[in-house]
C-alpha cells in the first residue's frame, strides 16, 4: 500500500549538526513542534516533561558558561577545545531542549515518564523533519553534569532527555548502517529459559 508517511518514515534520518544552517523554525513553526512534541502516550496524563527553546544570542550565552564550566571540571583546555563548548548551542539555529520533569505519582513509575519523554523527542525530530528541517537528537556531556543542567536551564530534579538541534539542512548527510531487523524479531516461543 503506497503511503507518503510511511515511505517518510522509512528513509528519516537525522542530518550531521555541522549541516544545520539558518533559517530554522520560525515561533510558529517551533509552536506547532511542541504541539507534535507533546502528542504522545503518556501514562495517567502526567506530562513528566518540558521544553525549553534555545535561539538567538542565548546560545551564545550558554556557550560561554559550559566553556568555563569544561575548564573547571577539566583544567586547562586548548583554545579548539574551548571554541567547542562555545558553539555547542550555536551551531544549529534553533535548539529545543526535551527535559524529563518527573511528577510525584504513586502508580506511574518514574522510568515510564522517561519513556514518554522519550517519545516526545522522537516526535520532535520526526516532526522537524516532516517540516523539511534537518534535525538531530544529541544529549553530551552537560546532560551529565549537575552545574551543566543548571546553566541550560534544569532544576535539580530533572534530567535531559535530548537536545533536538534543528535548521536547514545543507551538505550531503550521511545515513549510518542500519540493523537488520529480521535479526531483531521472533515469533513468541513460549517463556524465557534460560
Ligand atoms: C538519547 C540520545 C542521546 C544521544 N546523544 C548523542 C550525543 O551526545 N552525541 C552524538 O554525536 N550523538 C548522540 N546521539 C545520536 C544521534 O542522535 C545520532 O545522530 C542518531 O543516532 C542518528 O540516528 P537517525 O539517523 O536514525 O536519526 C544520541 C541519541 C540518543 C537517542
């Protein structure tokens, strides 16, 4: 059965960040990721997550702070080094932030939250994709970090579920090998043994 979203789906990929230049999402469009972003299961309707939109010259501003925070955690870094952790928000034009916003629950387990967080950043870069943006999920090392969740914006609770960097896509892309899923599927033989 021909179906556009299902060949979409079939050839989605993410797009190298170093190929994501301006324009990115407009507010309207990045209002209507969020909308997608947010449709997703979640159990006992909980919405365990948030977003956070990094755009403009405050991705300049967390550079600045995750270079000087790399240099506490590590010592002393050379200047390619530095330039790194200054551009790590600034290379796309817009970055959104998917946050695991646990809420107390004494039913729904926290890693089910995860989950649906989970989700919602996957509805995020598929729906960037579907916009005609290159898109990619990366997490790194502030996610890691305490003092580097605090300057992106994290309350000591929560946790990165992924930053999903979006922009036009120019350069030739790159597709990883994917697995075979015939070795990733079998029909139920009965209970594990062992
Ligand atoms: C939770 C999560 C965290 C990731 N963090 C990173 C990262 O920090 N750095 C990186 O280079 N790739 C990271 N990746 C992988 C990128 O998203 C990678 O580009 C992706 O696997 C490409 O797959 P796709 O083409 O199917 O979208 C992460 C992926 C996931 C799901």
């Amino acid at each position: 059965m021909a179906s556009p979203v299902i060949d979409f789906l079939l050839a989605r990929k993410s797009q190298p960040i170093q190929e994501l230049k301006e324009p990115g999402p407009d507010s309207e469009q990045i209002a209507t990721l969020i909308r997608i972003a947010a449709r997703v299961p979640d159990h006992g309707r909980l919405s365990p997550w948030r977003f956070i939109v990094y755009r403009g010259k405050a991705r300049s501003e967390i550079g600045e702070m995750l270079a000087k925070r790399a240099v506490e955690r590590e010592g002393p870094l050379p200047e390619a080094r530095i330039e790194q952790e200054r551009t790590r928000f600034s290379r796309a034009p817009v970055v959104i932030g998917v946050v695991h916003s646990p809420v107390e629950n004494p039913k729904i387990p926290t890693w089910e939250m995860f989950l649906s967080g989970g989700a919602a950043a996957m509805n995020l870069l598929t729906a960037a994709s579907a916009m005609g943006f290159g898109a990619n999920w990366i997490t790194n090392w502030y996610a890691e970090d305490e003092e580097g969740r605090r300057i992106v914006g994290l309350a000591p609770h929560e946790r990165v579920i992924g930053f999903v960097h979006i922009g036009t896509h120019v350069g030739p892309g790159f597709e990883r090998p994917r697995p075979d899923p015939e070795k990733l599927v079998s029909e139920y033989s009965g209970p594990w043994q062992g």
